[in-house]
C-alpha cells in the first residue's frame, strides 16, 4: 500500500513523547477543528470519510454520531472502547503502547464534535502497562493546553479519564461496557434504550473502539473526501489487521481496504506466507467470533473473483461460503491443524466468558463445549455433529447481544467446511485417543474439494 495513515511516525524513536509527536504534526487536527472548524463541520468530514466503525460491526461512525441526543438536557459521553478481548486481534493495544498521543488526539477532536466535555477510557484491565502509556499522554496534553478548560482559548474544555475493567470478554459489548463503568456487573442492556439515547448515567452517550477513534485525527487532516478515496466502494480508508498463526511474518499491518487477501497472505511486504512452505488450509479473517473459511473461499468468491479484504467482499455468499471482516483479527491454519481441537479451544473460551444472562448463551455454550471434547477425546458419537449443528442454530439470534452469534458461529461454520474432519475423529476413536495424547500414529487426508492435502493431528 502507499503511505500509511494511522501507523505513520510509528518507527520515530520517542514518538509516545509529547513533544516528538507535536514536531512530527501531532495535535495539528485538534487546531485545525477548535480553531478553524464548528463541530458540525467535524462531524460532516467523519461522516463523508465513510469511516466505519473499527471494532467489529463495521457500522457508519458519522450516522452513530448522528443518532446522539442533542436535545437532552443532560451531559453527554464520548467512551472509548479500549477492551480488546477478541482472540486473534491486538491491534488496538499495538496502537495505544505505540501512538497513544493518536488515540488522546482523536478523542478530543471527536468530543468536539459531539459535544461532549467528559470522556472515558475503558481498557482492558490486563492492559495495565498501556494504562501506564496513556495516563503519561493524557498528562502531556493537559500540561501543553490540549486538554482542560478552555482548549486552545477556545469555549471547549474536555476531560479524559482512564477506567480499567476486570479483564471480561463481554464488557467489549458497549452497553455491558457501560454498565461495567456504572460500577455494575458487566451484563448487556437489552436494546433499545440506544446509548445515544440512555448511555452512561442514562445520559447520550457514544461509544467508539480505539482504532476509530485514532482515525479521526487523520481525517481532519486529509479531509474527508481524500480519505473516502482510500479503500474500495463502501469500505473506505485504511484497516489495521491483527495477523497470526501459521503464518511467517505475524503482526500488526495497515492495509488499504481492498487489498486481495491473497496478496495479504503470501506477499513477502505483509505475511510472507505460509511457515516451513506447508499449504493453507483455513482463515478466521476478522476474530475469532466470526466463520472460518477454508483456503479456497477465502481466496475466491463464489463467483471467482478474488477475495478483497473490505466488509462487502468477505461478507459475500453470506455464511455458506461468506465470513466478516470484524475486528481484523486475522488467524491463518495451515494444513497440520486439527479444526476439531481449534474449535474446541474457542468454543471453551466463549463457555468461560458468557456472562450467563440468557439460557441459550448460558447452557449452550457448555454443551456445545462438552460435545466437541467427547468427539475431540476419541468418545464421540455420529449424532453429535448434527446436534451442534442444532445447538449453535438455537443459540445465533435468541441472546441480548451478539455473544451468542459469536460462540455458535465458529462451531456451525467449522462443521460446514470441515466435517470430514469431525466424522473421523468418530470413525477412528482409537486412533484420536493416541493422537491427542501427542503421538502421530499415522498421516490423514482431507480433501473435501478443498486445496488440503496432508493434514496432521497433533
């Protein structure tokens, strides 16, 4: 891709500082918006950026900015949703430890626009270096005139305050986050009330994830109409993706929305391939919450055509030969892993975080657990695939919020592409006893009119 958007100045030695930030055009969208801007003008910049949202939904950030209750009578909230907890993405904390003055920056230039004069940090609370990082950032700005009351001699005062949670996947939904910020357990709202309408305090809130956020700055700067011309269609701009797994260059990448996914795999500027030269043979392209595709799906449409990393292209065919884009967690499976055991390591991860508010979430995430360990563990029985099929189809869509979407899809989607693999480990049960005790007692092919050849348990 061209020159980078968000990750430009990562590699200047001491740019979390300040004052290297500051020579380098730092806090210059804050001037060019207090001092040469109205708030509606900001918010009409966002919103011809075609910024989407970052964390995952991908919604339209300039129409959410929309939705926010101005006619109220009561404070409004900007909260920054630093709780990244989704497996596979880590690309938010990269940009925080690296440009938190990016994040502090696009803060307040959002404030601004919103009208807002109190704002929240919600971070994750394992991250408790990078509450170190931004509390250090945070100091700066108020100590250079960035933050405080009257900004820049202007009529806009802001305060930014840090909160860190207790290290729950589901405080990543913004209205458990909010409650978790109320001082309450961590459990979703059931919507609506929106919190543009009843958020934080029951007062308008908005809620933005970090790379969101970060974004801002640079808008303002470029405008919003340069900005759009970045990407493809409806997914404009640029996109961090969190790249790992079997792959021989992870990482954290910018993209410009449109790249092939293809090229983002095996070009030797991005993931440079697959390790030890082995064949790809399934990605999780946005997190572990969304469906996995095997090689051929994510390389190619199901009219063909190149797989582009954008929201419309990985969506396409919906979840029969479809995924999401998400988070941009990007988790690559070369031809040696066992979807029975990733499966599995997930579906106990979604078991051990759903906040067991709703039964289908709450009982469905266990026994979807306990089914694939039996089949797993060499004890399954040829009726226990359908039937997780059937449970994920009764827990998608029958929860408050979307962790329920979150735990059933990568079970329904894993059983869809790969089921042979699912039958033989009931088939050969002996066989799966000794190979999940460690021991490769023999090499097994799948095909299944995928490109995989030679997989191994192990």
């Amino acid at each position: 891709m061209g020159k980078p958007v968000l990750l430009e100045h990562i590699r200047i030695p001491g740019i979390r500082q300040f004052g290297v930030y500051r020579s380098h055009g730092g806090y210059r969208p804050v001037e060019k918006a207090l001092l040469e801007m109205s708030p509606t003008e900001v918010g009409q910049e966002v919103t011809r950026s075609g910024l989407r949202g970052r964390g995952g939904a991908g919604f339209p950030t300039g129409l959410k900015w929309s939705f926010l209750n101005r006619k109220s009578d009561k404070p409004r909230y900007l909260v920054c949703n630093a709780d990244e907890s989704e497996p596979g993405t880590f690309k938010d904390r990269y940009l925080m430890e690296h440009l938190p003055h990016r994040l502090v920056e696009g803060l307040i230039v959002s404030s601004y626009a919103l009208g807002v004069n109190t704002c929240y940090i919600y971070i994750r609370g394992e991250f408790k270096y990078l509450v170190r990082i931004l509390e250090h950032a945070i100091r700066e700005a108020k100590e250079n005139g960035f933050l405080g009351e009257r900004i820049l001699g202007t009529d806009f005062s802001l305060e930014i305050h840090l909160h860190p949670g207790a290290g729950a996947y589901i405080c990543g939904e913004e209205t458990a986050l909010l409650e978790s910020l109320e001082g309450k357990r961590g459990n979703p709202r059931i919507k609506p009330p929106y919190p543009a309408y009843k958020g934080l305090y029951d007062c308008p809130t908005v809620v933005n994830n970090v790379e969101t956020l970060a974004a801002v700055g640079p808008i303002i700067n470029m405008g919003g109409e340069a900005y759009a011309g970045l990407g493809k269609g409806k997914s404009t701009g640029t996109k961090l993706i969190s790249a790992c797994g079997h792959i021989n260059r992870p990482g954290v990448y910018e993209i410009e929305m449109g790249l092939p996914v293809e090229e983002f795999i095996f070009s030797d500027e991005y993931c440079n391939g697959i390790r030890s030269g082995r064949h790809l043979k399934a990605v999780i392209p946005g997190g572990s919450s969304v469906p996995v595709l095997p090689a051929d799906l994510i390389l190619r449409t199901a009219k063909n055509e190149k797989r582009l990393l954008t929201y419309e292209s990985l969506e396409e065919g919906g979840f029969d030969s479809g995924s999401m884009l998400g988070s941009g967690g990007f988790i690559v499976y070369d031809e040696t892993a066992c979807m029975v055991r990733n499966t599995l390591n997930l579906t106990r991860f979604y078991r051990h975080e759903s906040c067991g508010q709703c039964s289908p979430c709450r009982e469905g995430t266990g026994w979807m657990e306990k089914v694939l360990w039996r089949i797993e563990h060499g004890e399954g029985r040829w009726k226990d695939i359908d039937l997780l099929v059937n449970i994920a189809r009764h827990i998608e869509g029958n929860t408050i919020c979307p962790f329920g979407d979150a735990a059933a899809w990568p079970v329904a989607s894993a059983i869809r592409h790969f089921r042979e693999e699912f039958e033989y480990h009931v088939e050969y049960p002996d066989e799966v006893r000794v190979i999940t005790h460690g021991n490769l007692v023999r090499e097994t092919r799948f095909t299944g009119g995928h490109p995989v050849s030679g997989i191994r348990f192990r």
